[in-house]
C-alpha cells in the first residue's frame, strides 16, 4: 500500500496575503480521498522524532535557538514565515514524516510526504520558508541505522536545493542532484554533486531531454540503493516564483519518467511535495495529485 505522512499541524496558519499557499496540505489530501487515488488508510500520522536524528544534520546551536525562540531578527526573517514554537513543531513533525516514509518506501517500494522539500535549510540556517531539511535528516538516518549505503537525491523543484548541497558537500555516501532555473533564487548558488541549470521558459520536450539522458546514467554511475525525489511542481509556466514553461502535462510526464526509472532500477524512492506557487490553487492541486496518482499507478 501506499503510505503518505500527513498531520493537521502541516496546515499552518500564517497572516493574510502571505505569499506561501498553505492551504495546499489540507486540500491535497482532501482531493486525493474525494478522487478514490487514497482512502484514510494510504495516511500515517508522524509525530515528534528523537533530536538525534536532526542533529545528524543541524548544528545544535542553531537548534536550540529554533526550539528557544532565539533566533537573532535577521535570520528569522530569510526564513519568511513569522516564528513561532508551533512552526518548529511542525517542521519537526514534516522531518519525521520522512523518516517514517523513508521506512514505508523500503518496504513498497515508493512512500511519500504531503509536505516536505525544505531543500533551502542549511546545516546551521534556515531560508525560504524551510527551517529543517527533511530528505538530507531522512537520508542521514537511513544511513546511519544502516538500512541504505549510498543514497542518491533528485531534486527538481524550480529552485536549486542550495541547502542540501551545503549539508552533503563533503559526504561521498549521499550524492546531490539539482536540476533548476538558471536565473531563479537563490540567486547565490552552492555546488550540488551535479547541478543543471535551466534557462526561462524551459519547455516540456527540453526539460524531459535533458532528464531522461541524465537521470538513468547516474543512477548507472552512482549506484545508490535508495533514492529522495523532491517533486516540486513550481516548474510549471503558471508559476510566480518560477520561471520555467513547462506545462501540467509535462511536469505529469516529469514525474512519470523519475518513478518509473525506479521501478525499473527496483530503487526504492521517498516523495517530498516541494514548492508550487501558482496563482489558482486548482493548478497546485493538479500538479501534485498527479504524483500521487502516477505512484498508485506505476507501483501498486
């Protein structure tokens, strides 16, 4: 069965006309149930995990001035959500929603996060809008419980997972693979163990070009045993804080390609959603359901 982390505290409440659509972790659940793609038992309810695990990642200082509230204002606001001990909860909570999935997908294959992504959390710092970095806390623990030896993350959100190659720059067991808009934040990029940079308004038979040429032929080279796939769909044309063209349809093909190469390399593969900022919630909705949909179809 698929298994899929979500709990209430990942719809958190921010103030009015804040720019991250946050009403996306309740509706996406809602439309996956309404469609028949999930029934109640596809969910699992994460909760609180051990320090242990985030401090394979996060420095303590920076830690502790999360769960103290003592961040200093500066680093507070490149976070862009206001801070407060129930926003840390939840991130604590996304971060053991992949760790639990991490354990799912072992087991079938493929499991997933309704929330997650957080690639932009650096070891010791957080930035837009990600405090934790869930897959980098979730691949640290896989390998430290020795149930994976190298693992291998696709992150193809609009934007490059700047925190994440920090975190694994110097770790030969995970190896880091961003695909992202050239001219998108961070506009500072860190060095990913491969990185593509896309030009604006990337269509969708480059984008899948470039990929499908790339993505078998690492797995091929690095032969990881286990595989983090950072789906977010703010590669579409639509949306505001990206700047790529692809369309629902290609960014459906995007995923479809990813989780098959799985399948076929019998890699097991844990789904964060990522980013996705188009205007009308109804095409963020689409595109993630789409994943869903395409994991129910190709592994079960």
């Amino acid at each position: 069965m698929l298994k899929i982390a979500y709990h209430n505290i990942y719809k958190h409440p921010l103030p009015e006309g804040h720019r991250f659509p946050m009403i996306k972790y309740e509706l996406l659940p809602e439309q996956l149930m309404y469609e028949g793609t999930c029934t109640l038992n596809n969910f699992f309810e994460p909760n609180i995990p051990e320090d242990s695990h985030i401090l394979r990642v996060h420095t303590e200082g920076y830690y502790q001035h999360l769960k103290n509230q003592t961040l200093d204002a500066r680093a507070a606001r490149k976070i862009g959500f206001p801070l407060s001990a129930e926003l840390v909860k939840r991130e604590v909570i996304i971060a053991d929603g992949t760790i639990k999935a991490s354990k799912f997908a072992l087991k079938h294959g493929i499991a997933m996060n309704i929330a997650g992504g957080t690639h932009h959390a650096y070891s010791n710092r957080g930035e837009a809008f990600c405090l934790l970095n869930d897959q980098a806390i979730g691949a640290r623990y896989l390998l430290h419980e020795r149930l994976a030896s190298k693992v291998l993350i696709v992150d193809l959100d609009v934007h490059q997972g700047n925190g994440t190659a920090e975190i694994f720059q110097n770790d030969a067991k995970v190896f880091t693979f961003s695909m992202h808009g050239r001219g998108n934040y961070p506009f500072k990029k860190e060095r990913s163990d491969l990185d593509i940079a896309l030009e604006n308004n990337t269509d969708d038979t480059t984008y899948l070009s470039i990929l499908k040429r790339t993505l078998p032929k690492l797995i091929e080279t690095e032969n990881p045993d286990f595989i983090y796939y950072l789906c977010g769909v703010d590669v579409v044309a639509s949306d505001k804080l990206g700047k790529l063209g692809l369309t629902i349809e290609g960014c459906k093909a995007r995923d479809r390609f990813v989780l098959q190469t799985c399948k076929k390399y019998n890699l097991p593969v844990m789904c964060s959603m990522g980013g996705g900022y188009s205007p009308d919630i109804k095409i963020i909705i689409e595109a993630h359901a789409n994943t869903f949909r395409l994991a129910q179809e190709i592994f079960f």
